[in-house]
C-alpha cells in the first residue's frame, strides 16, 4: 500500500499543474476579468504604417534642419546642427519680412495699415510696399445706403419695421420712410477706422439720421410737414446730417425723405387741406381770366375812343415803345384844339356806306332798302344768294324810301 502511494504521488508530480488566470480586482459592484480577454490580435494596419512615416520624416526634418538633437546608435543624443538650425531661421524671417511687406489694395477701396499696432495714412488702390510685419485692413469708398422703412425686407433691419416714428409740433404722429446715401473720405479712412471701426452704419449713420428727422418734424405742425414743408425738412434734415457725420469722417451724398405715412384723419385732414388749395387757385385762375377780359374791354373802347376823337379832332404821327419795341402810331389831338368832339355827319356817312358794302358781300340779302336822301342816292347791284350748276344771276334793285318830305 505504502508503495502504492508513493508510486502515485511520483506520478501526480511529473505532471503540470493548471496555473491560476490571474485577476484583477474590478470596482464594488463590477466584474471579475481576465487582462488577457482584451488582447486583439491583429496584423499591421495601412493607417498605422502611413502614421510611422510621417512622423518618421517629420522627426527626420526636424533633425536635418537643427531643431531636434539626432539619436546616435546607442540611444543618446548627437550634436546639433546650429547651422542648418540658423539657414532655417533666417529663410522664415526673409519670407515673413518680404510677405508683411507686399500689399495689393482693391479698387473701390482705400487700406489702413498697421505696423506693430501703430496705424498710418491711409493707401489707396493698388501695389505698395509697406514696413515689414505691416497689417492692412480694408475700407470700402464706394456710395453706401442706409434705408429706414416700413416695407417689409427692404430695410436695414431686413424683416422688420426701420421706418421713423415722428411727432409735429401739435402732436400729430406720423411714420417716415427715408434713406441715406453715404461713403466714406478717402483722406480721412485712418481715422474712421481709429474712432468707428467697421461698424459705423450701426454706430453714427443710423442714430444721426434717425435723430435729425425725428427734430425737424417736430419744428411744423403734422399736416404742414407733410405737404407744404415737406422739401424743407428734407433739406434741414440732410444738413442737420452733414453736420453730425462729416467731422467723423463720413460724406453725404444724398438724404431722401421718401414718405411720411399718416393716421387715417390725418390723412382725411390733408385731402380736405388739398382739395381747399386746388380751390383756391381756381378761383385765382377765374379772377385772372376776368381781369383779363376786362382789360381787353377797356382797350377796345380806348380804341374807338380814339379813332373818334382822331377823325373828329384829328392827330399826329408819333413812336412809341410797347412790349419792348418801338412801334409807329397816330395819337389822336386834345379835345381842346378841335373844334367839336362829337361825331360828324362826314364819318356817320362813312360808316354807313362801310355797312352796306358788308350787306352787299352777304350770301343772305337779295334786297336792300335804302333811305332817300339829298346827299346820297346809291345804287347797289346785289348778287343773288345761290348758285346752281355753275351759273349765276344778278338782280338789281333799288327801292327809295322817303324819310321826310
């Protein structure tokens, strides 16, 4: 039995024993793991080989150049190369020397320099060549708008309502429609960029517009500002403009007024204002037109005046001057060197004969009745008024008629 034994336990020791996998203590309330379970056996990889070279020729250039000290065979480090180190440096500085120094400016635009935060005169379009590590910075000169309305999407506030919200000087309140057209001075672009920066619409355009219109509607009663007043508060309002914004060194070019929106009796007051003006000139225009008939009136019956007084009393050649021009006349002679102002028989006989010249040329008369008198006794052939297929016939009459015994 004893050998039995010990021939057993000789047998149990030659062979190996299962070793324990070895555990790791996991957090209160986790899982016991085996390290070896994480282990992922994998082949090489295209990202990791790429990966090596770079930083294998990254960390090459670095020691080629000087800037990492060299691994010698051993593991220590070489020497440095301080003259590959200083070609590099002095490559970097002449490339950021002649890079800060070239400068290409837009048309349309004028660029502030700065150098080491020192700002200079401004430089127009164009190439230039500037301090080196010089920065420049962009300003546009062309005409810029700034637009305050009502209109949805058109203003400088895009969806939302930029119109002016005024007050008369009676309290009446309306809202305008106005813009700006600006730009800024070329000469003076370094100081704008100094005091405003970028961003002078939103700091002095918009508040000065705004202010200057808002003051000059409060100067004229509602309705007057909106009609009659209306081209004088624009003009006040673009010099009241002018006068904030050019000592900043912003132009104006141009300041439009381009409507004034009023309340519905506002409104309703001004057509009644309109229409009372229309009125009004009207009845001028009718005046006028009176005045003038009446003129031509009076002129006709100067007239007559006249030529009765120059065929009763007689008159002289003179020149006159009327409408700019000398013009040849006859005045008539004072009634004080005539013998009788009234009207002769000599020119009642003229004018009568003068009528029946016009009785004879009519279309209409085929009889005249003429009176009988001592001093005339005339004979007129009147035409006949009508004439059929080319032929014509004359009849005469004369009819005396007795105008006394």
């Amino acid at each position: 039995m004893a050998e039995g034994n010990g021939g057993d336990e000789s047998g149990a020791a030659a062979a190996p024993k299962p070793q324990p996998r070895p555990q790791t203590r996991a957090p209160i309330g986790g899982m016991v793991r085996d390290p070896r379970d994480d282990e992922v056996k994998t082949g090489p990889s295209l990202t990791g080989f790429l990966r090596d070279r770079v930083s294998t020729g990254i960390q090459g250039g670095l020691v080629f150049i000087g800037v990492r000290r060299p691994r010698n065979p051993d593991g220590t480090l070489g020497p440095r190369s301080w003259k590959r180190l200083f070609i590099f440096l002095g490559t970097v500085f002449v490339i950021a020397f002649i890079w800060t120094s070239i400068h290409i400016v837009k048309p349309g635009t004028v660029a502030v320099p700065v150098t080491l935060g020192h700002s200079g005169d401004p430089i127009g379009p164009g190439f230039h060549i500037t301090l080196p590590f010089t920065t420049t910075y962009g300003m546009t000169v062309r005409i810029q708008n700034y637009t305050m309305t009502s209109n949805i999407g058109e203003g400088a506030k895009g969806s939302t309502d930029d119109s002016v919200a005024v007050l008369g000087s009676d309290g009446g309140a309306a809202n305008v429609n106005a813009t700006v057209l600006y730009r800024i001075d070329p000469k003076q672009a370094t100081f704008v960029y100094k005091t405003l920066g970028t961003s002078y619409t939103n700091s002095v355009v918009r508040p000065s517009a705004r202010a200057c219109i808002r003051t000059q509607f409060t100067l004229y009663p509602m309705i007057d500002a909106a009609t009659t007043d209306f081209k004088k508060i624009e003009a006040d309002a673009a010099e009241c403009f002018k006068n904030k914004v050019e000592p900043r060194g912003l132009l104006l070019q141009d300041f439009q007024l381009r409507e004034v929106t009023l309340s519905t009796q506002l409104q309703s007051a001004v057509n009644s204002k309109v229409a009372s003006q229309q009125n009004a000139e009207q009845q001028k225009f009718e005046l006028a037109t009176a005045q003038q008939g009446a003129d031509i009136t009076r002129i006709q019956a100067l007239a007559t005046a006249d030529s009765q007084q120059i065929l009763a009393c007689g008159g002289k050649a003179q020149t006159v001057r009327k409408n700019g021009q000398n013009v040849q006349t006859v005045v008539p002679n004072a009634l004080t060197a005539c013998s009788q102002s009234q009207l002769t028989p000599a020119y009642l006989q003229y004018t009568y004969i003068q009528a029946l010249k016009q009785l004879v040329t009519s279309n209409n008369a085929t009889t005249i009745i003429l009176p009988f008198d001592k001093n005339l006794t005339p004979l007129i052939n009147v035409p006949n008024g009508s004439t059929t297929g080319g032929s014509s016939s004359n009849t005469s009459s004369t009819t005396p008629a007795s105008t006394g015994p």
